[in-house]
C-alpha cells in the first residue's frame, strides 16, 4: 500500500551533495511543502506535497504543523552495549587523573569487561536496549554497536548475539561489529597470544553463526601496535570480513595501517597530520571523527575542517561508551564540533547521513530519494537552521524507520 506523507514544511534531501571534500549550505536541496510517498519501507517519490497528491493514488499521512524533515541518523560508531558504570573514573579524570593512570590503577576499560562479563545475556539486553531506545528517539535509525568488552570467546559471543537479539526486536538498523581487539586481557600474558587466539577461535564462530561482517581493531600504545594490528587486520580480511581501525586517538601510528589495509574507515584521528589525512583519502577510507570522546576527556576535536577541505570524506559519530564518551548524543556532539571545526549545516548532516552510511557500506540510506529506505526524521520548527542553532537541544519530533511512523512527542 502506498502512504503520502506530509506537507512538511522544508524536505532538505541531502541529494546532489558530493560524498567527499567540503560542501556549502547554499547546495542543499530544499523541498518547500513538501511529501514522500513510501511503499515497501522504500521512499518511491518525494516532491511537492500538492503534486504528489494529485500524481499517485496513496492514503494519506497527514502532517499538522511545521516540520522540517531530514533522512534518519547513521552512528557509525558505538560502544553502547555494556554493563556498569565509569562515573567514578570520570570523577578522578576531572579531579586530575589521566586515562592512564586511571587505566594503571585497575580502573577504566578493565571495570567494564568486568561488569560485562558478569551480566547475564538478559541483564547485558535490557540495558543495551534501554540506550538504543534513547538514541532512536534522537533520531538515530541506523547504528552501529562494537562488541570488545567481553575479551574472550564466549563473552565476545555473548555481546554479538545480544546485539542481533536487539536487532530483531527495536526499530532501528543495527550493525554489529567484532572488536575484540579492544585492549589485552588481564588472562593474556601477550597481545600476540591473543590476536592468535581470536584469530583461530573468535573468528571463525563469528563467521559461521553470522553474527559480524566487520572487524575492528583498537591501534594505540596501551592497546595493540600497528604491525601487530596490521597482521591481524590482514588475517580477518582474508577472512572476508570488512574491517574499520581505532587510530590516531592519542598518539600517531595507525592512520597510515588503516590506508595500507585500505580500511572501510578510520575512526578517531584526533593526532592525525596532514601527511595521513592525504593516505586516507588516497585509499578511499572513510575518515570517522568522534566529537564526543573529546568532551568526555576535554580534550582537542580531531581536524575535521581539515579533513574536509583536503578532499575526505567525514563522519561524525558518537563512540557512546562507558570511559570516554558516556553522553551518547550525537546530535548535541556533532553540533558542539561543527561550532568548533566550522563545519556547516551540509557538511555537519552529511556527517551523520549518507557519509556515515559509507563509513558501513550501506548505500540505500542516508539520502532521501527514491529507491531509498523510508528511514527520516522530522524537527518541528520552519527553518532547518534552528537545528544546529539549537545545539541538540532541539530533538527530532517524529521519527520514520522502515516507513513507520515512532512520535516522540508534538
Ligand atoms: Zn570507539
């Protein structure tokens, strides 16, 4: 059955907008009073509200007020399925701490696995679902969520399979990525030993139960080094998984593995030079920057104006996780970046819409357009400006995922 939805007061489609390098607010495609009509959980026109009515024989979704709509939110980058809670360590890391010594004294990622391993599946569910329910209301209908706090088999399995538990059961597109790879356990006396265990036993369980096409790896000082990472990283892909790169964060290294593995993405990059922005690009790796692990630590942004202005393609995710980003509002993040990185309104939602989609190989969302998935989102006010204005404040009112309609709140 056909579904006319609308008159909405602005459609900014996000079509014609380059899939890479910088992108100016006067490109944007503004549908005034405009609709779509959905068939199938797929967009099958959009224009004029008043031409589609007369054009196709659809019921009616009338939309009372003023709403500006924009295709639904892609996180290509969380951490969201976890037990316990770092407010401790946040407390010390404001008090003076750094991530280090906090890490040093048993505290940090190790206090996650921990909680993580100790929750049943039901327990480790419920609490997965509680965040991915808050991040749909906010928009979210795609996103991605990492496994990585459970650091062995059957732990590692357990967070797989919550997530695709979890993929059945709430509206949003989930997708699950294998990252073990996440810190040594305090079981391994190497991380050769452990990039050798996952390798021979995680992986290809993963592989046969179906639970993860994607893998990822955490390049950094306190986690795995680059010729290590890059080994392994070639082991998952012979495979036949995707695979994406924690690089960059604190100290530089793993940029240039993630361009040599031609990574999907490369996530984090807040150290990243001008040399490794150019590697990336020149490998077509998608180039991931998590305002938010900023704020959680109060540290810089990653360059994204540079990014940009050197050709790349940019993502903007949350990292939503328990240490370093636990606000998980994307929206808010993004906003608070794009005013520190002068990032405009096109470049800023095409961080989160269809470059985020690209940074998880989906090509059927991100856009509005036809053929693509009836996955939007509406704000109530007349002018798009008011969103990054409004700085997260200012919420998606109504949310589409698959063609159905979620009201939040009118
Ligand atoms: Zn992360």
């Amino acid at each position: 059955m056909k579904i006319l939805t609308g008159p909405f007061e602005q459609i900014i489609t996000m079509n014609g907008l380059p899939l890479n390098g910088p992108a100016g607010d006067d490109r944007l495609e503004i549908i005034q009073r405009g609709g779509m009509v959905i068939e199938n959980n797929r967009i099958i026109d959009i224009g004029g509200f008043e031409n589609l009515r007369k054009k196709h024989t659809a019921e009616i979704e009338e939309i009372n007020g003023s709403y500006i709509l924009l295709p639904g939110f892609i996180d290509a980058h969380t951490h969201l399925c976890y037990a316990g809670s770092r407010s401790r360590d946040y407390a010390e890391r404001i008090a003076g701490s750094t991530y280090r010594e906090i890490l040093e004294k048993g505290g940090g990622i190790y206090d996650t696995v921990d909680h993580t391993r100790r929750a049943s599946f039901r327990e480790l569910s419920d609490l997965t679902e509680q965040r991915i329910m808050k991040h749909f209301e906010n928009g979210i209908t795609t996103m991605e969520i990492k496994s990585g706090y459970g650091l062995n088999t059957v732990e590692e399995l357990k967070m797989l399979e919550v997530i695709r538990h979890l993929d059945k059961r709430t509206p949003p597109d989930l997708v699950a990525t294998c990252l073990a790879a996440h810190v040594v356990p305090l079981e391994f006396s190497s991380s050769e030993a452990y990039l050798t265990h996952i390798i021979q036993d995680l992986l290809p369980l993963v592989r046969e139960k179906d639970l993860s096409g994607r893998v990822d790896i955490f390049i950094e000082k306190d986690a795995f080094s680059p010729e290590e990472s890059f080994l392994y990283l070639s082991k998952a892909k012979k495979m036949g998984f995707d695979v994406t790169v924690h690089v960059d964060q604190f100290t530089s290294g793993g940029s240039d593995i993630a361009a040599r593995i031609k990574a999907v993405s490369a996530d984090h990059l807040e150290v990243i030079d001008d040399s490794h922005i150019r590697m990336l690009i020149d490998q077509d790796v998608v180039q991931t920057v998590l305002p938010g692990a900023s704020i959680g630590l109060g540290m810089p942004f990653a360059p994204a104006r540079k990014i940009l202005d050197a050709g790349g393609c940019l993502a903007i995710a949350s990292d939503w996780n328990p240490g370093s980003a636990p606000m998980g509002d994307l929206l808010t993040e993004a906003s608070i970046l794009s005013a520190s990185q002068k990032l405009n309104f096109a470049e800023t939602m095409a961080g989160v819409t269809f470059r985020a989609a690209r940074a998880l190989s989906l090509t059927d969302r991100g856009r509005l357009d036809i053929h693509m998935k009836a996955d939007f989102v509406a704000f109530a006010s007349n002018d798009y400006r008011e969103i990054l204005y409004q700085q997260g404040q200012l919420k998606p009112a109504i949310i589409w995922k698959n063609g159905n309609k979620h009201i939040k709140h009118t």
